[in-house]
C-alpha cells in the first residue's frame, strides 16, 4: 500500500473506511463496543481486507446501567467523543462512530482532526467538535465527515444513514458474513471478562477449523494502519505473534528464551485467549522504556521462539 505525503487517495481511503463501518456494525449488531477504535488497532491482511483488533477495552450490552448507558470512560483521547468525556454516560454505538470519523478525517488527511500537547485544551477543541477539513478533501467527504464529528450524539450521523450516503456508496459492495453456529453473547463475555486467576486451558487434539476475520484477528503480523502516518505523540508500541503450540509450552517457551538475554519472567494476571481451534496469539507490549531497545529485545526473543512461532505460507516463501 503506498499512502503519498502521510494520506491516502480518496478511494482507497474510502474503500478501508466501508470496511471499518461494516466490521463495527458487525460488532455493535452482536452487542459488542469497541471503545478504543484508531489506526494503530487496524490491520490489513495480504489482500487488503481490514481487521479490527484489541478489544481490551470493549465492553458488552449487558454492561449498561440501568439508563441504558455506559459509564466508564476509555479510550485513546485524541479518537474519544465528547460525551465520554463529560462522564455523564454514553452509547457505545454513537462513541464508536465518532472513533471512525476521526479515523477517516486521519486516512484523508494525514493527521489528527483534534490535537493538543495540552491535554485540558484537546478535551475543549473535542467537546466543542473544533476542527477544520483540509481543502484537498472533496465536499461529499467533507460533509460526511462533519455529520459523523457532531459533537451532539443524539443528532451524530447513525449507520444506516452512512450507508446511504452518497459518497460512502461510492464502488460498495456489502460484506456477505457467513455464520457456522449462532453466537452466544455469555461466551463472548467470557473472552473479555478481567480475571485475577492464572488460567491456562488445555484442550485435547482438535482439527483446525477454517477461520474468519473475527476469528483470526491479525493474522500473524498483518499490517498496521498506525504505521502508515508519521505521529509526532509517542504510543506505546506491541508486537504479536501466533503459535500451534499448547499455551503451557509458550509460556515454558518464552520463560526459557528470557533467560540467555538476560530477563526473569514474573507471572502476574496473565490471560490466554484462544484465537481460534489449536491457534493461540502472543502479544508482547512494551509498558515503558526505549522503542528501539524494545524491539531489538522482540527480535531476539522471536528468534529464540521460531520453533513455537507459526508462519503463513507467504512468510514461510519470504524465509527460503
């Protein structure tokens, strides 16, 4: 993908940003909110299809209080909307679909639509939905980009109306989702309900079972939309890699490949999730401290892991 002076050209801008809204309309129509949407949790596959990842701040439709609203405020300041800012209560759909406004001012025009050094002052310029469109952008951008950045959830822009709008419309083709069995929203609770307890499940032989993009979030590394924009705020940084591998012979894995480099592995409120039958996915984030050396340590632990590590086909060609 070549994005030229930190944007991309409309339609291709366009063609991630339909994407986006059918994957958070996928989400919301199973009674699940993001609540942390932005480029750096967008993933792009071989073929240019678009994932959305880390749903570690998500929250359920069984979270809201009695008002119907949720409460808890998260979030990535620069993408959150102004009514999670006012604690007061939000509707996850609304506080979502501000998220991917700002995603698709940033895809467009190649910076953040609300920023601040100031903290308080980036809170201001986002209640008060303080932003001016780049004048390379064209008017149906424009104005869907205005209707959706209403600072007024109760009049924001809703789905159905983005997926009538005429420059939404432009070369879509609706997604044909293909169900295997119906979901259970207990089980999806049960992936994102926080645990002090150390589980580790093992499972006995399972065949691998094809898997969609819900399933397989990041395919291994998968592409970064956050990386295609040159953003002056540091973020922390993750790496992730999938594994075949049981989940206690990871962690065995990791513990012995930490020694040699000179580190000493602390359990502490760790969780597994399973990706998906017999695929497990390791994420190693980086809390505090240089980039640089972070990801030089990533390298040669990876190194240090490629007999638990699983590869793609196209990675495996890419190594010979």
């Amino acid at each position: 993908m070549k994005v030229n002076s930190g944007r991309m050209r409309e339609d291709e801008a366009r063609r991630y940003f339909q994407q986006l809204i059918n994957a958070v309309d996928y989400c919301h129509s199973r009674g699940v909110y993001h609540r942390d949407l932005k480029p750096e949790n967008l993933l792009l596959d071989a073929y240019g299809t678009l994932k959305v990842s880390d749903f570690g701040l998500s929250a359920l439709s069984k979270q809201v209080r009695d008002d119907g609203l949720l409460h808890t405020t998260c979030g990535t300041p620069n993408y959150v909307a102004p009514e999670v800012l006012n604690d007061r209560g939000y509707d996850g759909v609304t506080a979502d679909l501000w998220s991917c406004g700002v995603i698709l001012y940033v895809l467009l025009a190649g910076y953040l639509p609300f920023d601040d050094s100031n903290l308080m002052n980036l809170y201001k310029k986002i209640s008060a939905a303080e932003f001016t469109c780049p004048p390379w952008l064209s008017l149906g951008a424009m104005k869907l980009i205005t209707r959706i950045l209403d600072p007024n959830p109760v009049t924001r822009i809703t789905i159905p109306e983005i997926l009538d709008d005429q420059w939404f419309k432009k070369g879509y083709k609706p997604p044909a989702f293909v169900e295997k069995e119906d979901t259970n929203l207990d089980d999806v609770e049960a992936v994102f309900r926080d645990s002090e307890e150390h589980h580790v499940t093992e499972k006995k032989e399972e065949q691998p079972t094809a898997m969609n993009a819900f399933e397989l979030i990041a395919m291994s590394r998968g592409l970064n939309l956050g990386n295609l924009f040159d953003v002056e705020q540091g973020f922390k940084r993750e790496t992730r890699f999938t594994s075949k591998s049981p989940a206690n012979e990871i962690i065995s894995k990791i513990e012995e490949a930490a020694k040699p480099l000179g580190f000493d592995v602390h359990k502490k409120n760790y969780k597994i999730f399973q990706v998906a039958p017999s695929l497990h996915m390791v994420e190693v984030r980086k809390a505090k401290g240089d980039t640089l050396e972070f990801h030089k340590f990533y390298q040669n632990l990876s190194t240090c892991l490629e007999d638990v590590v699983w590869k793609t086909e196209e990675e495996m060609q890419e190594m010979k």
